[in-house]
C-alpha cells in the first residue's frame, strides 16, 4: 500500500513537471511571439521616422570676393566646392565655396562704351547665363565643370563656353539697351526675348544646322517682333521647351504667350496675380511648368500652366505659402532635381520649401541685413547666398524628405498638368523634372475595395455552407466535404492569381451576361428544385438518406452555370447589342477593365472561403447539443432552433472567422497582384482595376532606391498595413470577448 501511495505521489509529481514546463514553454513561445512582432514594428518605424524629420542648416563659411563689383547671381557645382559669381562688371569669377579663394576669373567681350545693362539665368541648373548690354547686343555662355583626378585626387576645373559665337550678337538692331531678358537654348535651337528700352518686345530664333561633310555648324537667325501687353515688363520668362512665354509686372499683371510657332506667335491669356502686394521675385519650379511668384509681403504663390475643358492651356494658381516669410521677397532659388525651393528676403530670413507636400520646412534668420541674392547645390544639400553688404553665405542643408507631408500622403494634391486636386500614387517616371505623387489613399482604397468585394462572395457562401454542414448533412457526408474544403487553403495563392490573371479575367470578359445572370438563375433554379423534390413521392424521396440531399444539388448547380454561360452571347446580343462591355463604357459611362474588382472578388473569394468556412462550422457543430435538444423538445422548429439559439451560441467563433478571413484578403499579395491591372484609381466600381498596398510594395520595393523617400514610403505603406491588421484584430477580439460574455449563459 505504501508503495503504491509513493508511485502515485511520484507519478503526480512528474505530470505537475511536465505541465509546469509545457506552460513555461507555452509561454515562453508566446512572449517570443510577441517580441519577434514588436521588433518587426520597431523596425518599421526605424525605417519611417526619418520622413518626417525636418530640415536643417548650418553656415559653414562668410566671405567677400575681392574687387566683386555688384553681384548679379551665383552659383555652385554637384560637389559643392566650387561656386560661380556674375558681376556687373560682365566679369565671371570661380572661387572655394569654403574660403571664397578665386581659382579662375573671366572678362566677357563688352565692347568700349558698353556697359551691362540686364542679366538673367536661363535654366533651373544655372548652367546658361545671359548678359545684356546698352548696345542692343547680348552675350550668351555656358559653363561647366570638368572632374579630373591626377595623382587619385579629385580636381575640378571650370570651362566656359560662348555657344552662339566669341562676338555679342545683335537683338535689337536699332541699338537700344536690353532691359530685360530671357534665353532658352535646345539641341537644335534656341530663343531670345528682349525688352528693350523704348518697349519693344523682340525675338531672336536660333537655328543650327551641321554640315554632313565637315560637321562644321552654322547658326541660322530669325528676329520677330512680338505684341506688347498693356501692362509693364519686369520679368521676362521663357519655358525650356521654347513655347511658353510669361510676361509679368511688378503690379502683379501676367500676359501668358504661345510661341511655338514664331512666325505668328500670340497671346492666350492675361491674369492678376496679386492685387495687394508688389511682385518681388519670379522663377521657374524645376520642370518650367509652374511658376514660383514672391511678393512684398513674404508670399508665394505656385501658378502653373493648366488644360481647361477645351484643353487649351490656362494659369492657375495651385498653391501659396503665406505668413512663413518675414518680409519682402528678393530671391527664390529651385532644387534642380525636386520640387522644392529656397526663399529669401529683406529681413534676413531664409526660407525652405516643397511645393507638392505643401509644406514648410525651414525658416530661419541667417544674417541681420537683407539678403539679396540665392543658390541651391544640384543635389540641394548647400546654398549660397548674398546679403546686401555683399558677403557670400556658404551654408549646408540637410532635408532629405521634403516632398513628404500628411497632404501629400493622404490629401489630394493638385499636380502640375492636373486639372483639379486628386489622389494619386505615381512613384517614378522617365523624366527627370517628374513631380512624385505619394498619396496613400488610391492604394489603401484598393486594398478595402479588394477586401469587400472577395468577402462580399465568401461570407454568404462559406457561412450559409458552414451552417448547412453543422446542422443538417448527414455525418458521413460530412467527413467528405469538410476536409475537402479544408484542404483548399492549401492551394498557392500564386497558382489562384495565375489563374485568374489568364484564364478567368478573359472568359469573365467573354461572358459577362452570363457571369451577372448566375446572381438571378442560380437562386431560382435551386428553388425550383428543393419545390420539385419536395413534391416528389415519398417513396422516391425517402430513397436518398437524410442528409445527403445536397449531393442532389451538385448536378443542378452544374446545369445552371453551364445554362448561363450558354445563354450569355444570346443575352449579350438581345439586350446590350452584341458587346455588354462598349454598352458599359459608352451608354452607361462605366469604365471597364479586363482585370477588375469582379475578377478578384472571384479568385480571392475562392482563397479565404475555406478559412472562414473551417472556423465557422467548427463554432457552429461545437454548440452542446444539450441546448438544440432542449429547445426541439420545447416545440421550436429546426430553424427556430438555428436562429435563437445555435447562431448566438456560435456567433464568437462565426465572427472570429469572417474577420480572420477579412485580415486575410486584406494582406494578401499574389492574387491581387496578378489579377488586376494594377492601376491605383479611386473608382468603387467592379468593372474597374485597383491596387492595393500589398501588391503595391511587392511591385516596387525591388526597385526602389535603398533610403530613398520611395523606398521609405513603402514601408511606411507597410506599417499603415500591419496597424490596420493590428487595429482590425484588436476590435475583432473586443467583440468577440463581448458576444461570448453575452451568449455565456445559454
């Protein structure tokens, strides 16, 4: 006996082992679990914070050009160490932007008695600069930079170039001073507007043509005379593309010019920019699509060109940034390779910006004088700036992500070109003045509409088929249908969206009609048929054994579809004249795309009804029977029986499964990713295309530059899918926990 007492203790004593270990490994897994999703989370926000991080300056040097003259405008090179300076003087001067040390110096050919009387930068790179004189003649130069490396060290030598000849060239034959400029110079062509001095608006065309036999080129001249505006001239500018002139007052008057063709170029609109503030300053957003105008009240405002209804070219204005400056306007200077800009003004104070995030940057007081004069490096990480005692400001940047911003990221946005504020998600194109469209909104509306629309075909099927199993097919049946259903979700994902990309995208296409005539046929038809069993002799009836009547349905559910599909060209050509597709597009204006909503509602639908199905017919089948028996025996019916008391008693785990499939369609990839167009629009329709934020990242994170705003933006897209994951599964446990508090009494 005593022996048998201590082989029991010590038999007690080893389960109480063994579960204490199950539960530290139960738990242990658990907390790993937990850390390993906390990690992936803080790994998430690693990589998206910097976003949001602003900008940053620090003045590195200040300095005086010896024997300057007045400055005109500066500029640097791609490394920032060598900068330019323009004079009045017609003198170009190269110095360390370091210590202002002159490495190489210049004197334009300004004939005896002419002085310079105009200057302009003619690009957004700075890399033409034009010079007008009192004479009526000009001079044109480009300069460049040449990287050497004697001795493995980087040497950097400045080459200055006269590309329409060492001479100036004539503008106004009459010989009156050049006020005002503006130059453009093309592969082929270039083009000069001048005002001159007795307000004249003229025009040079700039033709080169290359001989074939020596390559020796000629440069062919054309001067037209163009209309002047009502107003007064004092900015002249002249689009990169030589078609688009703007002429603009200090009163804020605009006169917009078409002069593509030259010979009989004319004028398309005229507008006020400003009614209560002088124009400061004007310059070009990279791109010279939109214009950036600085007044005297610390304003600027973003005017672009626009297509109207007729989709003639118009200006609007898209954007302003008021109240950030604190005084008068004097410079704007462009990041060549963003939208972004650099403002100064009278007071000392340095401004940066972004235009399509709307957002202001920096604002800070960098001197005690006005400032006058300003630069960006190419790579937009310097400046040079001039104050109005004439030192030199060399001043590094840090502002890495400025075209992100909350407006930009879930706001609509009105891009240059676009007629109105929409959202879009454009990440990359093959120009280099290309404006990023980041807005989250079109791919996080896919991701929803692909979501509803495959859980608008699961749920009905997967629930009413899981009730049905649990409740009214015979066990044996059962056994059958369970596993088989169970045994999809093993199915690839990839094979589905292959699937459905080639196979089922086309016939859906193909048969239309017969695809929306199932929705009408196959309830019908299933109706008829339980009515026609119903009346069949009992003799035959009770032939089939109790619950495997639903084995009866699959040859009818068969001659349905295959009744629709049949009938679908004839319906096609009875009430949508032979082609239900062009009827959608051109009678009902809905656009239609092959790979659409229906075709993932269809092939997703498929994927997660075996999830929720399982999940749902486990609930239902695991109520006790206890409480089914007793509600039969007090004289419910089958159905009342399902509805009052299986139903609420399943309900948690029913729930549990429809938001574990939602969570499902929600990050799933591969069958979106194939199965749609990809087109990132914001169109609830069925019969259009979608993207969403899975698929989205899965395209273009292979491809996006390693710390890039696009590579950030998409896992900041994948952090805005983990936290909805997350939010969605948190309310989900919320509920269930309430139903199951409620039905516990049952």
């Amino acid at each position: 006996m005593t022996e048998l007492i201590l082989k029991t203790s010590q038999s007690h004593s080893k389960r109480m082992l063994k579960d204490k270990l199950a539960s530290f490994v139960v738990g242990f897994g658990g907390i790993l679990v937990i850390f390993a999703i906390a990690l992936i989370f803080f790994y998430f926000l690693y990589v998206v914070i910097p976003l949001f991080q602003s900008a940053d300056q620090q003045k590195v040097a200040e300095y005086t050009l010896p024997d300057q003259g007045r400055i005109l405008a500066l500029s640097m090179e791609e490394q920032t160490e060598v900068g330019v300076v323009f004079s009045r003087k017609a003198n170009v001067r190269f110095f360390r932007t370091d210590t202002g040390k002159v490495i190489k110096s210049k004197q334009l050919p300004v004939p005896q008695g002419v002085r310079v009387s105009s200057f302009n930068q003619t690009d957004f790179s700075g890399s033409s600069v034009l010079f007008g004189l009192s004479n009526g003649q000009a001079i044109v130069l480009k300069y460049k930079y040449i990287d050497t490396y004697p001795d493995d060290k980087r040497l950097i030598t400045p080459h200055i170039e006269l590309p329409l000849g060492e001479e100036p060239i004539v503008v106004d034959q009459q010989g009156k001073a050049l006020v005002k400029l503006a130059y453009q110079d093309g592969e082929d062509e270039a083009t000069l507007v001048a005002l001159t001095a007795d307000k004249r608006l003229l025009m040079v065309h700039f033709t080169r043509q290359t001989s074939m036999l020596d390559e020796e080129v000629t440069i062919e001249r054309n001067y037209y005379t163009l209309p002047v505006p009502s107003h007064d001239i004092d900015y002249i500018l002249l689009d990169n593309n030589q078609r688009y002139l703007y002429l603009i007052s200090r009163k804020g008057d605009m006169s917009f010019y078409d002069v593509g063709d030259k010979s009989s170029s004319r004028q398309v609109q005229q507008l006020r920019l400003t009614t209560r503030a002088e124009v400061t300053a004007v310059r070009f957003l990279t791109g010279d699509i939109s214009i950036l105008v600085g007044d005297s009240k610390g304003t600027i405002s973003q005017w672009s060109v626009v297509p109207d209804e007729f989709h003639q070219p118009r200006i609007k204005r898209l954007r302003q940034f008021t109240g950030d400056m604190k005084g008068r306007i004097t410079d704007i200077a462009i990041e060549p390779a963003r939208k972004g800009f650099l403002a100064i003004d009278d007071r000392g104070y340095m401004g940066l910006f972004h235009t399509t995030a709307h957002r202001t940057l920096l604002v800070n007081k960098i001197s005690d004088g006005g400032l006058l004069h300003a630069s960006m490096a190419p790579r937009a990480n310097a400046a040079l700036i001039v104050n109005n005692k004439g030192q030199i400001q060399f001043i590094r940047l840090h502002n890495e992500y400025p075209e992100i911003s909350w407006q930009a990221l879930w706001g609509k946005v009105w891009y240059e070109s676009y007629t109105k504020p929409e959202y879009i998600w454009q990440s990359s194109s093959a120009s280099d003045d290309f404006e990023p469209k980041f807005s989250l909104t079109p791919i996080t509306f896919g991701t929803l509409k692909a979501a509803f629309y495959a859980m608008l075909i699961a749920i009905p099927l997967s629930i009413f088929g899981a009730l049905y199993t649990a409740q009214f097919m015979h066990p044996g049946m059962r056994q059958l249908v369970k596993p088989t259903i169970e045994i999809m979700e093993a199915l690839p994902t990839v094979i589905l969206g292959f699937l459905a990309g080639l196979w089922l995208a086309p016939f859906v296409e193909t048969h239309l009609p017969g695809i929306f005539a199932m929705l009408i046929i196959m309830p019908i038809g299933i109706l008829l048929s339980s009515f026609a069993w119903e009346k069949l002799p009992v003799s035959v009836r009770h032939a089939i054994p109790e619950g495997w009547e639903a084995g009866l349905l699959l040859p009818v559910v068969i001659l349905l579809v295959w009744l629709a599909i049949r009938m679908s060209p004839s319906m096609e050509l009875w009430w949508f004249g032979g082609d239900m597709r062009s009827w959608l597009t051109n009678d009902m204006g809905i656009g239609f795309d092959q790979r659409n909503a229906v075709v993932v509602g269809l092939a997703m639908g498929f994927a997660i009804i075996p999830t929720i199905f399982s999940i749902a017919e486990d609930a239902i089948f695991g109520v006790p029977k206890h409480l089914s028996n007793g509600s039969l025996a007090m004289g419910a019916t089958t159905w009342q029986t399902l509805i009052r008391i299986v139903l609420p008693s399943a309900s948690p785990g029913i729930f549990s499964g429809v938001m574990i499939g939602f969570g499902r369609a929600v990050g799933e990839t591969m069958i979106v990713l194939m199965a749609t167009g990809n087109t990132p629009v914001m169109d609830f329709s069925p019969f259009e295309g979608l993207r969403t934020l899975s698929a989205n990242i899965a395209v273009e994170l292979p491809e996006a530059e390693l710390g890039s705003s696009h590579y950030r933006v998409l896992f900041l897209a994948g952090l805005v899918l983990f936290a909805f994951t997350f939010l969605v599964n948190t309310i989900a446990e919320l509920v269930r926990q309430h139903l199951r508090q409620k039905y516990s009494n049952l």
